[in-house]
C-alpha cells in the first residue's frame, strides 16, 4: 500500500513536471515569436522611413535642379553697354588664347 502511494506521488510529480516544462517551453516559444513579430516590424518601419526620406530627398534633388535650370543668370542687370564691353573682351581674350597655341605649335 505503501509502495502504491509513493508510485502515485511519483506519476503526479513526473505529471506536473511535465506540465511545467510544457507551459514554460509554449511561454519560451510564444515570446520567441513576439519577438521575431517585433524585429520584423521594426526591420519593416526603418524600411519605409529609409524609403520616404529618399524619396523626399529626390524630390527636393528634382526641385532644385529645375529651380537652376530656370534660373536667370546672375548678370541679367547687366546694361547693353556692359555686354559690349564684355564681348570685346571675351573677343580680345580668344585671339590671345589663338597666338599662343601658334606660339606653341
């Protein structure tokens, strides 16, 4: 009688170990998975915030570039008498620049 109590007590023993191990091992998994749940959503979050500031970036890239190309040129003020002047310039500077390549050559 003795002997059928202590294997009693062994089999309800071996019984709520087993319980234990079983809800700690679903505990174990289940924040496993919360975890790797979190991780993606985080992964996926950081993706899409990297996405929207290329995007803003580009944007903006865009934005400037057709800003520049429309752009006046800074010497828009510039008098006809001042672009006269200018032209001779830029005239005497290229047949300056043409006898010194024939002094080269």
């Amino acid at each position: 009688m003795l002997a059928d109590v202590r294997n009693r007590l062994e089999d309800e023993k071996r019984e709520c170990l087993n319980q234990v191990r079983d809800s700690l091992m679903r505990s174990h998994e289940a924040d496993l998975q919360r975890a790797g749940r979190e991780r993606d959503e985080t992964h996926r979050r950081q993706l899409q915030e990297a996405k929207t500031t290329q995007e803003k970036l580009r944007a903006e890239i865009r934005r400037e570039n057709s800003r520049s190309d429309h752009s006046p040129a800074p010497c828009c003020h510039c008098t006809d008498r001042d672009l006269d002047r200018m032209n001779r310039e830029l005239s005497t500077l290229r047949d300056h620049k043409k006898r010194l390549e024939e002094a080269v050559v």
